[in-house]
C-alpha cells in the first residue's frame, strides 16, 4: 500500500482559470515534495496526445521522483480501454480507473458485463487492473453486479463513497458493499453546509478530517496495508471568492494536509 496524489488535487491549478497551468511534470515534483508516493494521471485529456517519446518522459521523471504511476479515464469501450492499455504499458501502470459511463453511452448492467468480458482479459495478460469508481450516475449494487458477473481479479472498484450521496446512497453503505472488491482509494472528506436563510444545503468538500468520511471506518473494512492497495488524494475544493491566488493557495494547503494526515496514520 502506498498514498498518492491525483491530478483532482490540482483540479483549479490545471484548469483554464489558472493563469500559466500546471503541467504534468510540474504535478509529479509537487507529488514527491509532498511526501506523495504514487500519481494518478486521472481525467486528464491532454495524455492521450502525448506520442511515446513524450510518455517515455513522464515515466521517467516519476522513476526519478521514485513515484508509482497510476491512470484514469471515463467508458468501458473496448478501443478506449485498450488504448488506456497501451498507455499503461507505456508508463509502467499496473492499476488503471474508470466509469462507466461517458457524455454519449451509458451501458445497463447487462452490456457493461459484455463489454468489460471483451477487455479485461487483456488487462489480466498484461498484469494490469482494472477499476470501476463508484459515483452517482451508477447505483453501488450495479458496480457490484457488474464486477462480480465479470469475475476476473483483474477488475475491480475505485472506491469514493463521497460520489454516491448524490444517489442518497450512504458512505458506510457503499463501503461495506464494495469492500471485498476494492483496487484503489479515492480519499477526499465532504460536508454539507447550510445556505443563506438556511434554503437548502451545500456539499462540497472540506479538509481530511473534518468532515463525514470515516476513514478509520473505510480503513478497517478495506484493509488496504494488508491487501496492497494504495490511497489516493483528491478533492472537491469550491472556487474562492478572493479569486485564482487564494483558490490555488488553499488546494496546495489541503493536499499538504491529507498527505500529512495519511502519513501519520501508517
């Protein structure tokens, strides 16, 4: 087991309101500052330009950080994710997440299985795994119907139980359903706060530690340290009022704060 940082933790410093983005080696030194031991290249458009002397680069500024890489992206496809396939080969990534999901196909449970049938022994020949992250536009017990119907060791779920809420699905709920079939952490707390007038509530995320995740919990039903399974970082920082500077200057605080946090508790 390992604790990681993923490119949801730079979300605002990569994004268009960033004045000079950060880019993907600037992620990977900030990572290994940090106390960061592994990346998560997750959602992250721009890798699927990049030509193999360009991934040849990447994988060897992370072997010179001493960090462990690891990819996301959305859809289960089979061209998508044995092109996601190729990429990790490229990159020395055992452990590839995604959704299934896209903007223009989203599978029922019985297709999922069909799809997934046809990728993931390629994924097992080549020693990679696999995730499936659990989220809103996917009730917990299809995922886990679709993982266990698919039957392979090579795929399993990308747990974040702060996703499903949004399904009124609760996070202890989501973590005891999933727990024998996790491959990979997102850690990231969340809160509700009332709105002006108290019409309503906020979620967004807060602080490791200061919100309802259960981490203890989650550790104890997951098992990571025992099974190998590594904790990744991420956030759902809101945009500050004071603009791109505060915005930026706070995400690095709560990165710094959640990779601190994790690392005390090894």
């Amino acid at each position: 087991m390992a604790y990681g940082i993923s490119t949801y933790a730079y979300f605002w410093r990569i994004s268009d309101r960033a004045p000079e983005p950060m880019t993907l080696p600037a992620m990977l030194r900030d990572t290994a500052a940090l106390g960061g031991e592994v990346f998560q290249i997750c959602d992250y458009a721009p890798i699927e330009s990049y030509d193999a002397a360009r991934l040849a680069d990447v994988r060897a500024t992370a072997d010179d950080l001493g960090l462990t890489l690891e990819l996301g992206t959305r859809g289960i496809r089979p061209e998508h994710l044995l092109k996601y396939l190729d990429t990790a080969g490229e990159l020395g990534v055992t452990l590839v997440r995604s959704m299934l999901n896209t903007a223009d196909h989203r599978p029922g449970t019985a297709e999922a299985v069909a799809l997934l049938k046809e990728a993931v022994p390629r994924y097992a020949d080549a020693g990679v795994t696999l995730g499936l992250e659990t989220y809103e536009q996917v009730a917990t017990d299809d995922l886990v119907d679709v993982v266990r119907a698919v039957d392979d060791p090579h795929l399993g779920i990308v747990l974040d139980p702060g996703n499903s809420v949004a399904r009124l699905e609760r996070p202890v709920d989501v973590v005891t359903a999933t727990a024998p079939y996790v491959v990979n952490i997102h850690v990231k707390d969340f809160a509700f706060t009332r709105r002006d007038g108290w019409v309503g509530f906020t979620y967004a995320g807060c602080p490791l530690g200061e919100g309802l995740l259960d981490h203890d919990g989650m550790v104890a039903a997951v098992r990571p340290a025992e099974r190998g399974i590594n904790q990744i970082v991420e956030h759902w920082l809101p945009w500050q009022d004071e603009g791109y500077d505060a915005t930026a200057r706070l995400e690095h605080q709560w990165t710094q704060h959640s990779i601190d946090t994790l690392l005390r508790s090894k």
